[in-house]
C-alpha cells in the first residue's frame, strides 16, 4: 500500500485572503495610474491648446499690423481721401470712402457694408497700392477721350490700375479705378476716363492694389479680397471660398482710431475711439489705429475657469464680450493688442 505525504509549506499555493489582498492593491495601483495618466493628459492637452492659441492669435496680430501698416499707400493724398470708390470688375463693387483702414465701415444710408461677424466683433477695410509712382499722384494736363496726358507718364505701365481724381478735396467725391492699356508719352490710355479733368490727378495703385476686408467668422479671422469679391454679399458671410480662414481659434477683434482732435492739429492723439473721420481733413487726423485680438484655448474644461470677459486697452469704450458663445467661461484666453501708425498721415497738409 502507497502513503502520500503532504507537500512541504513552502510548496503550497496562495490563500483566498492572499489573493484578495494582492487584487486590493493591485486596483489600486491601477487607479492611482490612470488618475496619473488622465491628470498629465489634461493638462498636456491644457498645454498643447495654450501653445496653439498663443500662435494662432500672434498669427491673426501679425496679418492685421501688417496691412494696417501698408493702408494707404499710394492713395492717402488729400485729393483722394474720403471720395468714394468705383472698383470695377471682377467684384464691381463700390467703396464708400478710400482710407487706409476702416473700422465698421457703412454704406451713404448707414448700414454696414460688410456682413457683421461673430456677436460683439468689429470688421476692417484696408485699402493701398502697389506702385513705385508718386503718392500724390501726377498732374492731367489734358484729357482726350481715353487719354489722358500726364507730367510723368514713364511711372505707368500696361495693367497698372489708375484713379483719377480732382486737384484738391472736393466734398462728397467719387472716384472709379480703372487700367491701363497703352502708355505713350506723353499720354496714357485707360479703359475709362470717368472722372478725369484736366488740372486733376492721376493715382497709380499699381498692378496688384489691395483691398481686403477683415472680419471673425465663426471663431477664425477670415479675410476678404474686394479685388476678387464682393465683400459686402451677405450670402457670402457663410463661404470660406469668399471668406478665407487665416487664423483658428479668434473670438475677439476690436479697434480704435487714434484721432488728432486739436485745432490746428498738433499731430498728437488725443481720443481712441470709433468715431469714422467724415471728411480728407478729418482722415488726416486719424494718424493711427489700437487694435486687439482674443484668441481662444480649444481646450474646453469641466468647470468655469474664467469668470470675466477679457480686456484690453479699450475696454472702456470698446470691450470684448463673449457671452454669445456657448459654455465661454469654460475656456482659458490670450489677448494680443497693439498700437499701428497710419502710413504718412501725420506729414500730410494740416486743416485747420
């Protein structure tokens, strides 16, 4: 007969309080972890979405400054400032005043001319040329049908878009652009002489002049080029096509004008505000423009982390409100602002 005998301690296998007491600390091992993990994911992502909205609103300040920079250019003379603008084909659009940058700008009857953007955001039209002729324009000396003879007919070529305008600020003025189709000194043909007399002026805004219109358009800075569009369609607003996207995450646009309101001017800003210039002289003494943007962290949390709008140096007069946007106070901001001279308006002719 065969006895078996137990085997030894050390060969037998773990105990039912053993076992539990290994799973007890092995979920909480886990749990720990993933609270870890999820807790670093957070504010990786936290972190991944401040580094995006620090770009994408340095991006958006970055456009703006620099066409607000350009506005102007080749169009800001006394003679043409403030007259209204005929653009022509392919938009055939017509601009209520010719500024370097406008904030809001309306129409004669007091709407606005481009489709409003995101609630409680303002919109821009900045306009300038691209040509290497004088800012002042060139002298008409006679005008024959098409064309026109000029002092300085070598600073035009074929393609160049051309306005003319009076010799001096007329009240009320309108302007149309037109090309170039044939230079031969001293004359210059156009594909229309509206608007040109002789003793007036002759704009170039060289080949490839820009009018871009700015505005936010569901959370993106979208841009709008008049030279292609019409910016004002409000069917339009909605289509990324007319409207292109050129920063994400832009909740926020606000602006001022820096206006010299002396008399005689000093060339010194004294008022920020929204005021647009009504007249040449007045478009003069808006020598500057304070704008800023608020760009926003995709990530969204939990609970409320921001519990006033964000400001800016305008605020008193020009805040920024979010409360239009779903669940806003559970997002984190960033705002860029900054302060841009206008393109020779403090070295023009003063009014008094």
């Amino acid at each position: 007969m065969t006895h078996f005998s137990p085997p030894p301690a050390h060969r037998r296998g773990f105990t039912l309080v053993e076992v539990m007491v290994a799973m007890v600390i092995g979920m909480l091992g886990i749990i720990i972890m993933m609270q870890v993990f999820a807790t670093t994911e957070g504010r990786k992502r936290t972190t991944t979405g401040t580094g995006d909205a620090q770009s994408n609103g340095a991006m958006a300040i970055h456009e703006l400054q620099r066409d607000i920079r350009h506005g102007g250019y080749g169009l800001n003379s006394i003679s043409l400032l403030n007259c209204s603008l005929a653009l022509g084909a392919p938009s055939d659009a017509t601009l209520p005043a010719l500024a370097p940058a406008i904030i809001n700008p309306r129409k004669a009857d007091g709407s606005l001319l481009l489709p409003a953007g995101d609630a409680n955001t303002d919109t821009l039209l900045i306009a300038f040329g691209n040509s290497a002729g004088s800012p002042e324009g060139d002298a008409i000396t006679l005008v024959s049908g098409k064309e026109l003879a000029v002092h300085t007919p070598a600073n035009f070529l074929v393609g160049d878009r051309v306005v003319a305008a009076p010799g001096s600020a007329v009240a009320g003025c309108a302007v149309q652009m037109t090309s170039v189709t044939a230079v031969a000194a001293p004359r210059v043909t156009v594909d229309s002489a509206n608007g040109a007399v002789s003793g007036g002026l002759l704009f170039n805004l060289g080949a490839a002049p820009a009018v871009r219109a700015y505005a936010i358009r569901g959370g993106n800075l979208a841009v709008c080029n008049y030279m292609l569009n019409d910016c004002g369609k409000a069917s339009d607003a909605g289509n990324t096509a007319v409207w292109t996207p050129i920063a994400n995450g832009i909740v926020g646009l606000r602006a001022q004008y820096g206006r010299d309101t002396s008399n005689p001017m000093d060339g010194s800003v004294d008022i920020w505000d929204q005021t647009t210039p009504a007249s040449a002289c007045a478009w003069i003494g808006a020598s500057a423009l304070r704008l800023a943007v608020v760009a926003r962290n995709s990530q969204v949390d939990k609970g409320e982390i921001t519990a006033t709008a964000p400001t800016w140096e305008g605020s008193a007069d020009t805040p920024f409100d979010l409360s239009a946007k779903d669940n806003w106070k559970n997002y984190r901001y960033k705002v860029f602002e900054t302060v841009v001279p206008v393109r020779n308006l403090p070295w023009m002719a003063k009014c008094s």
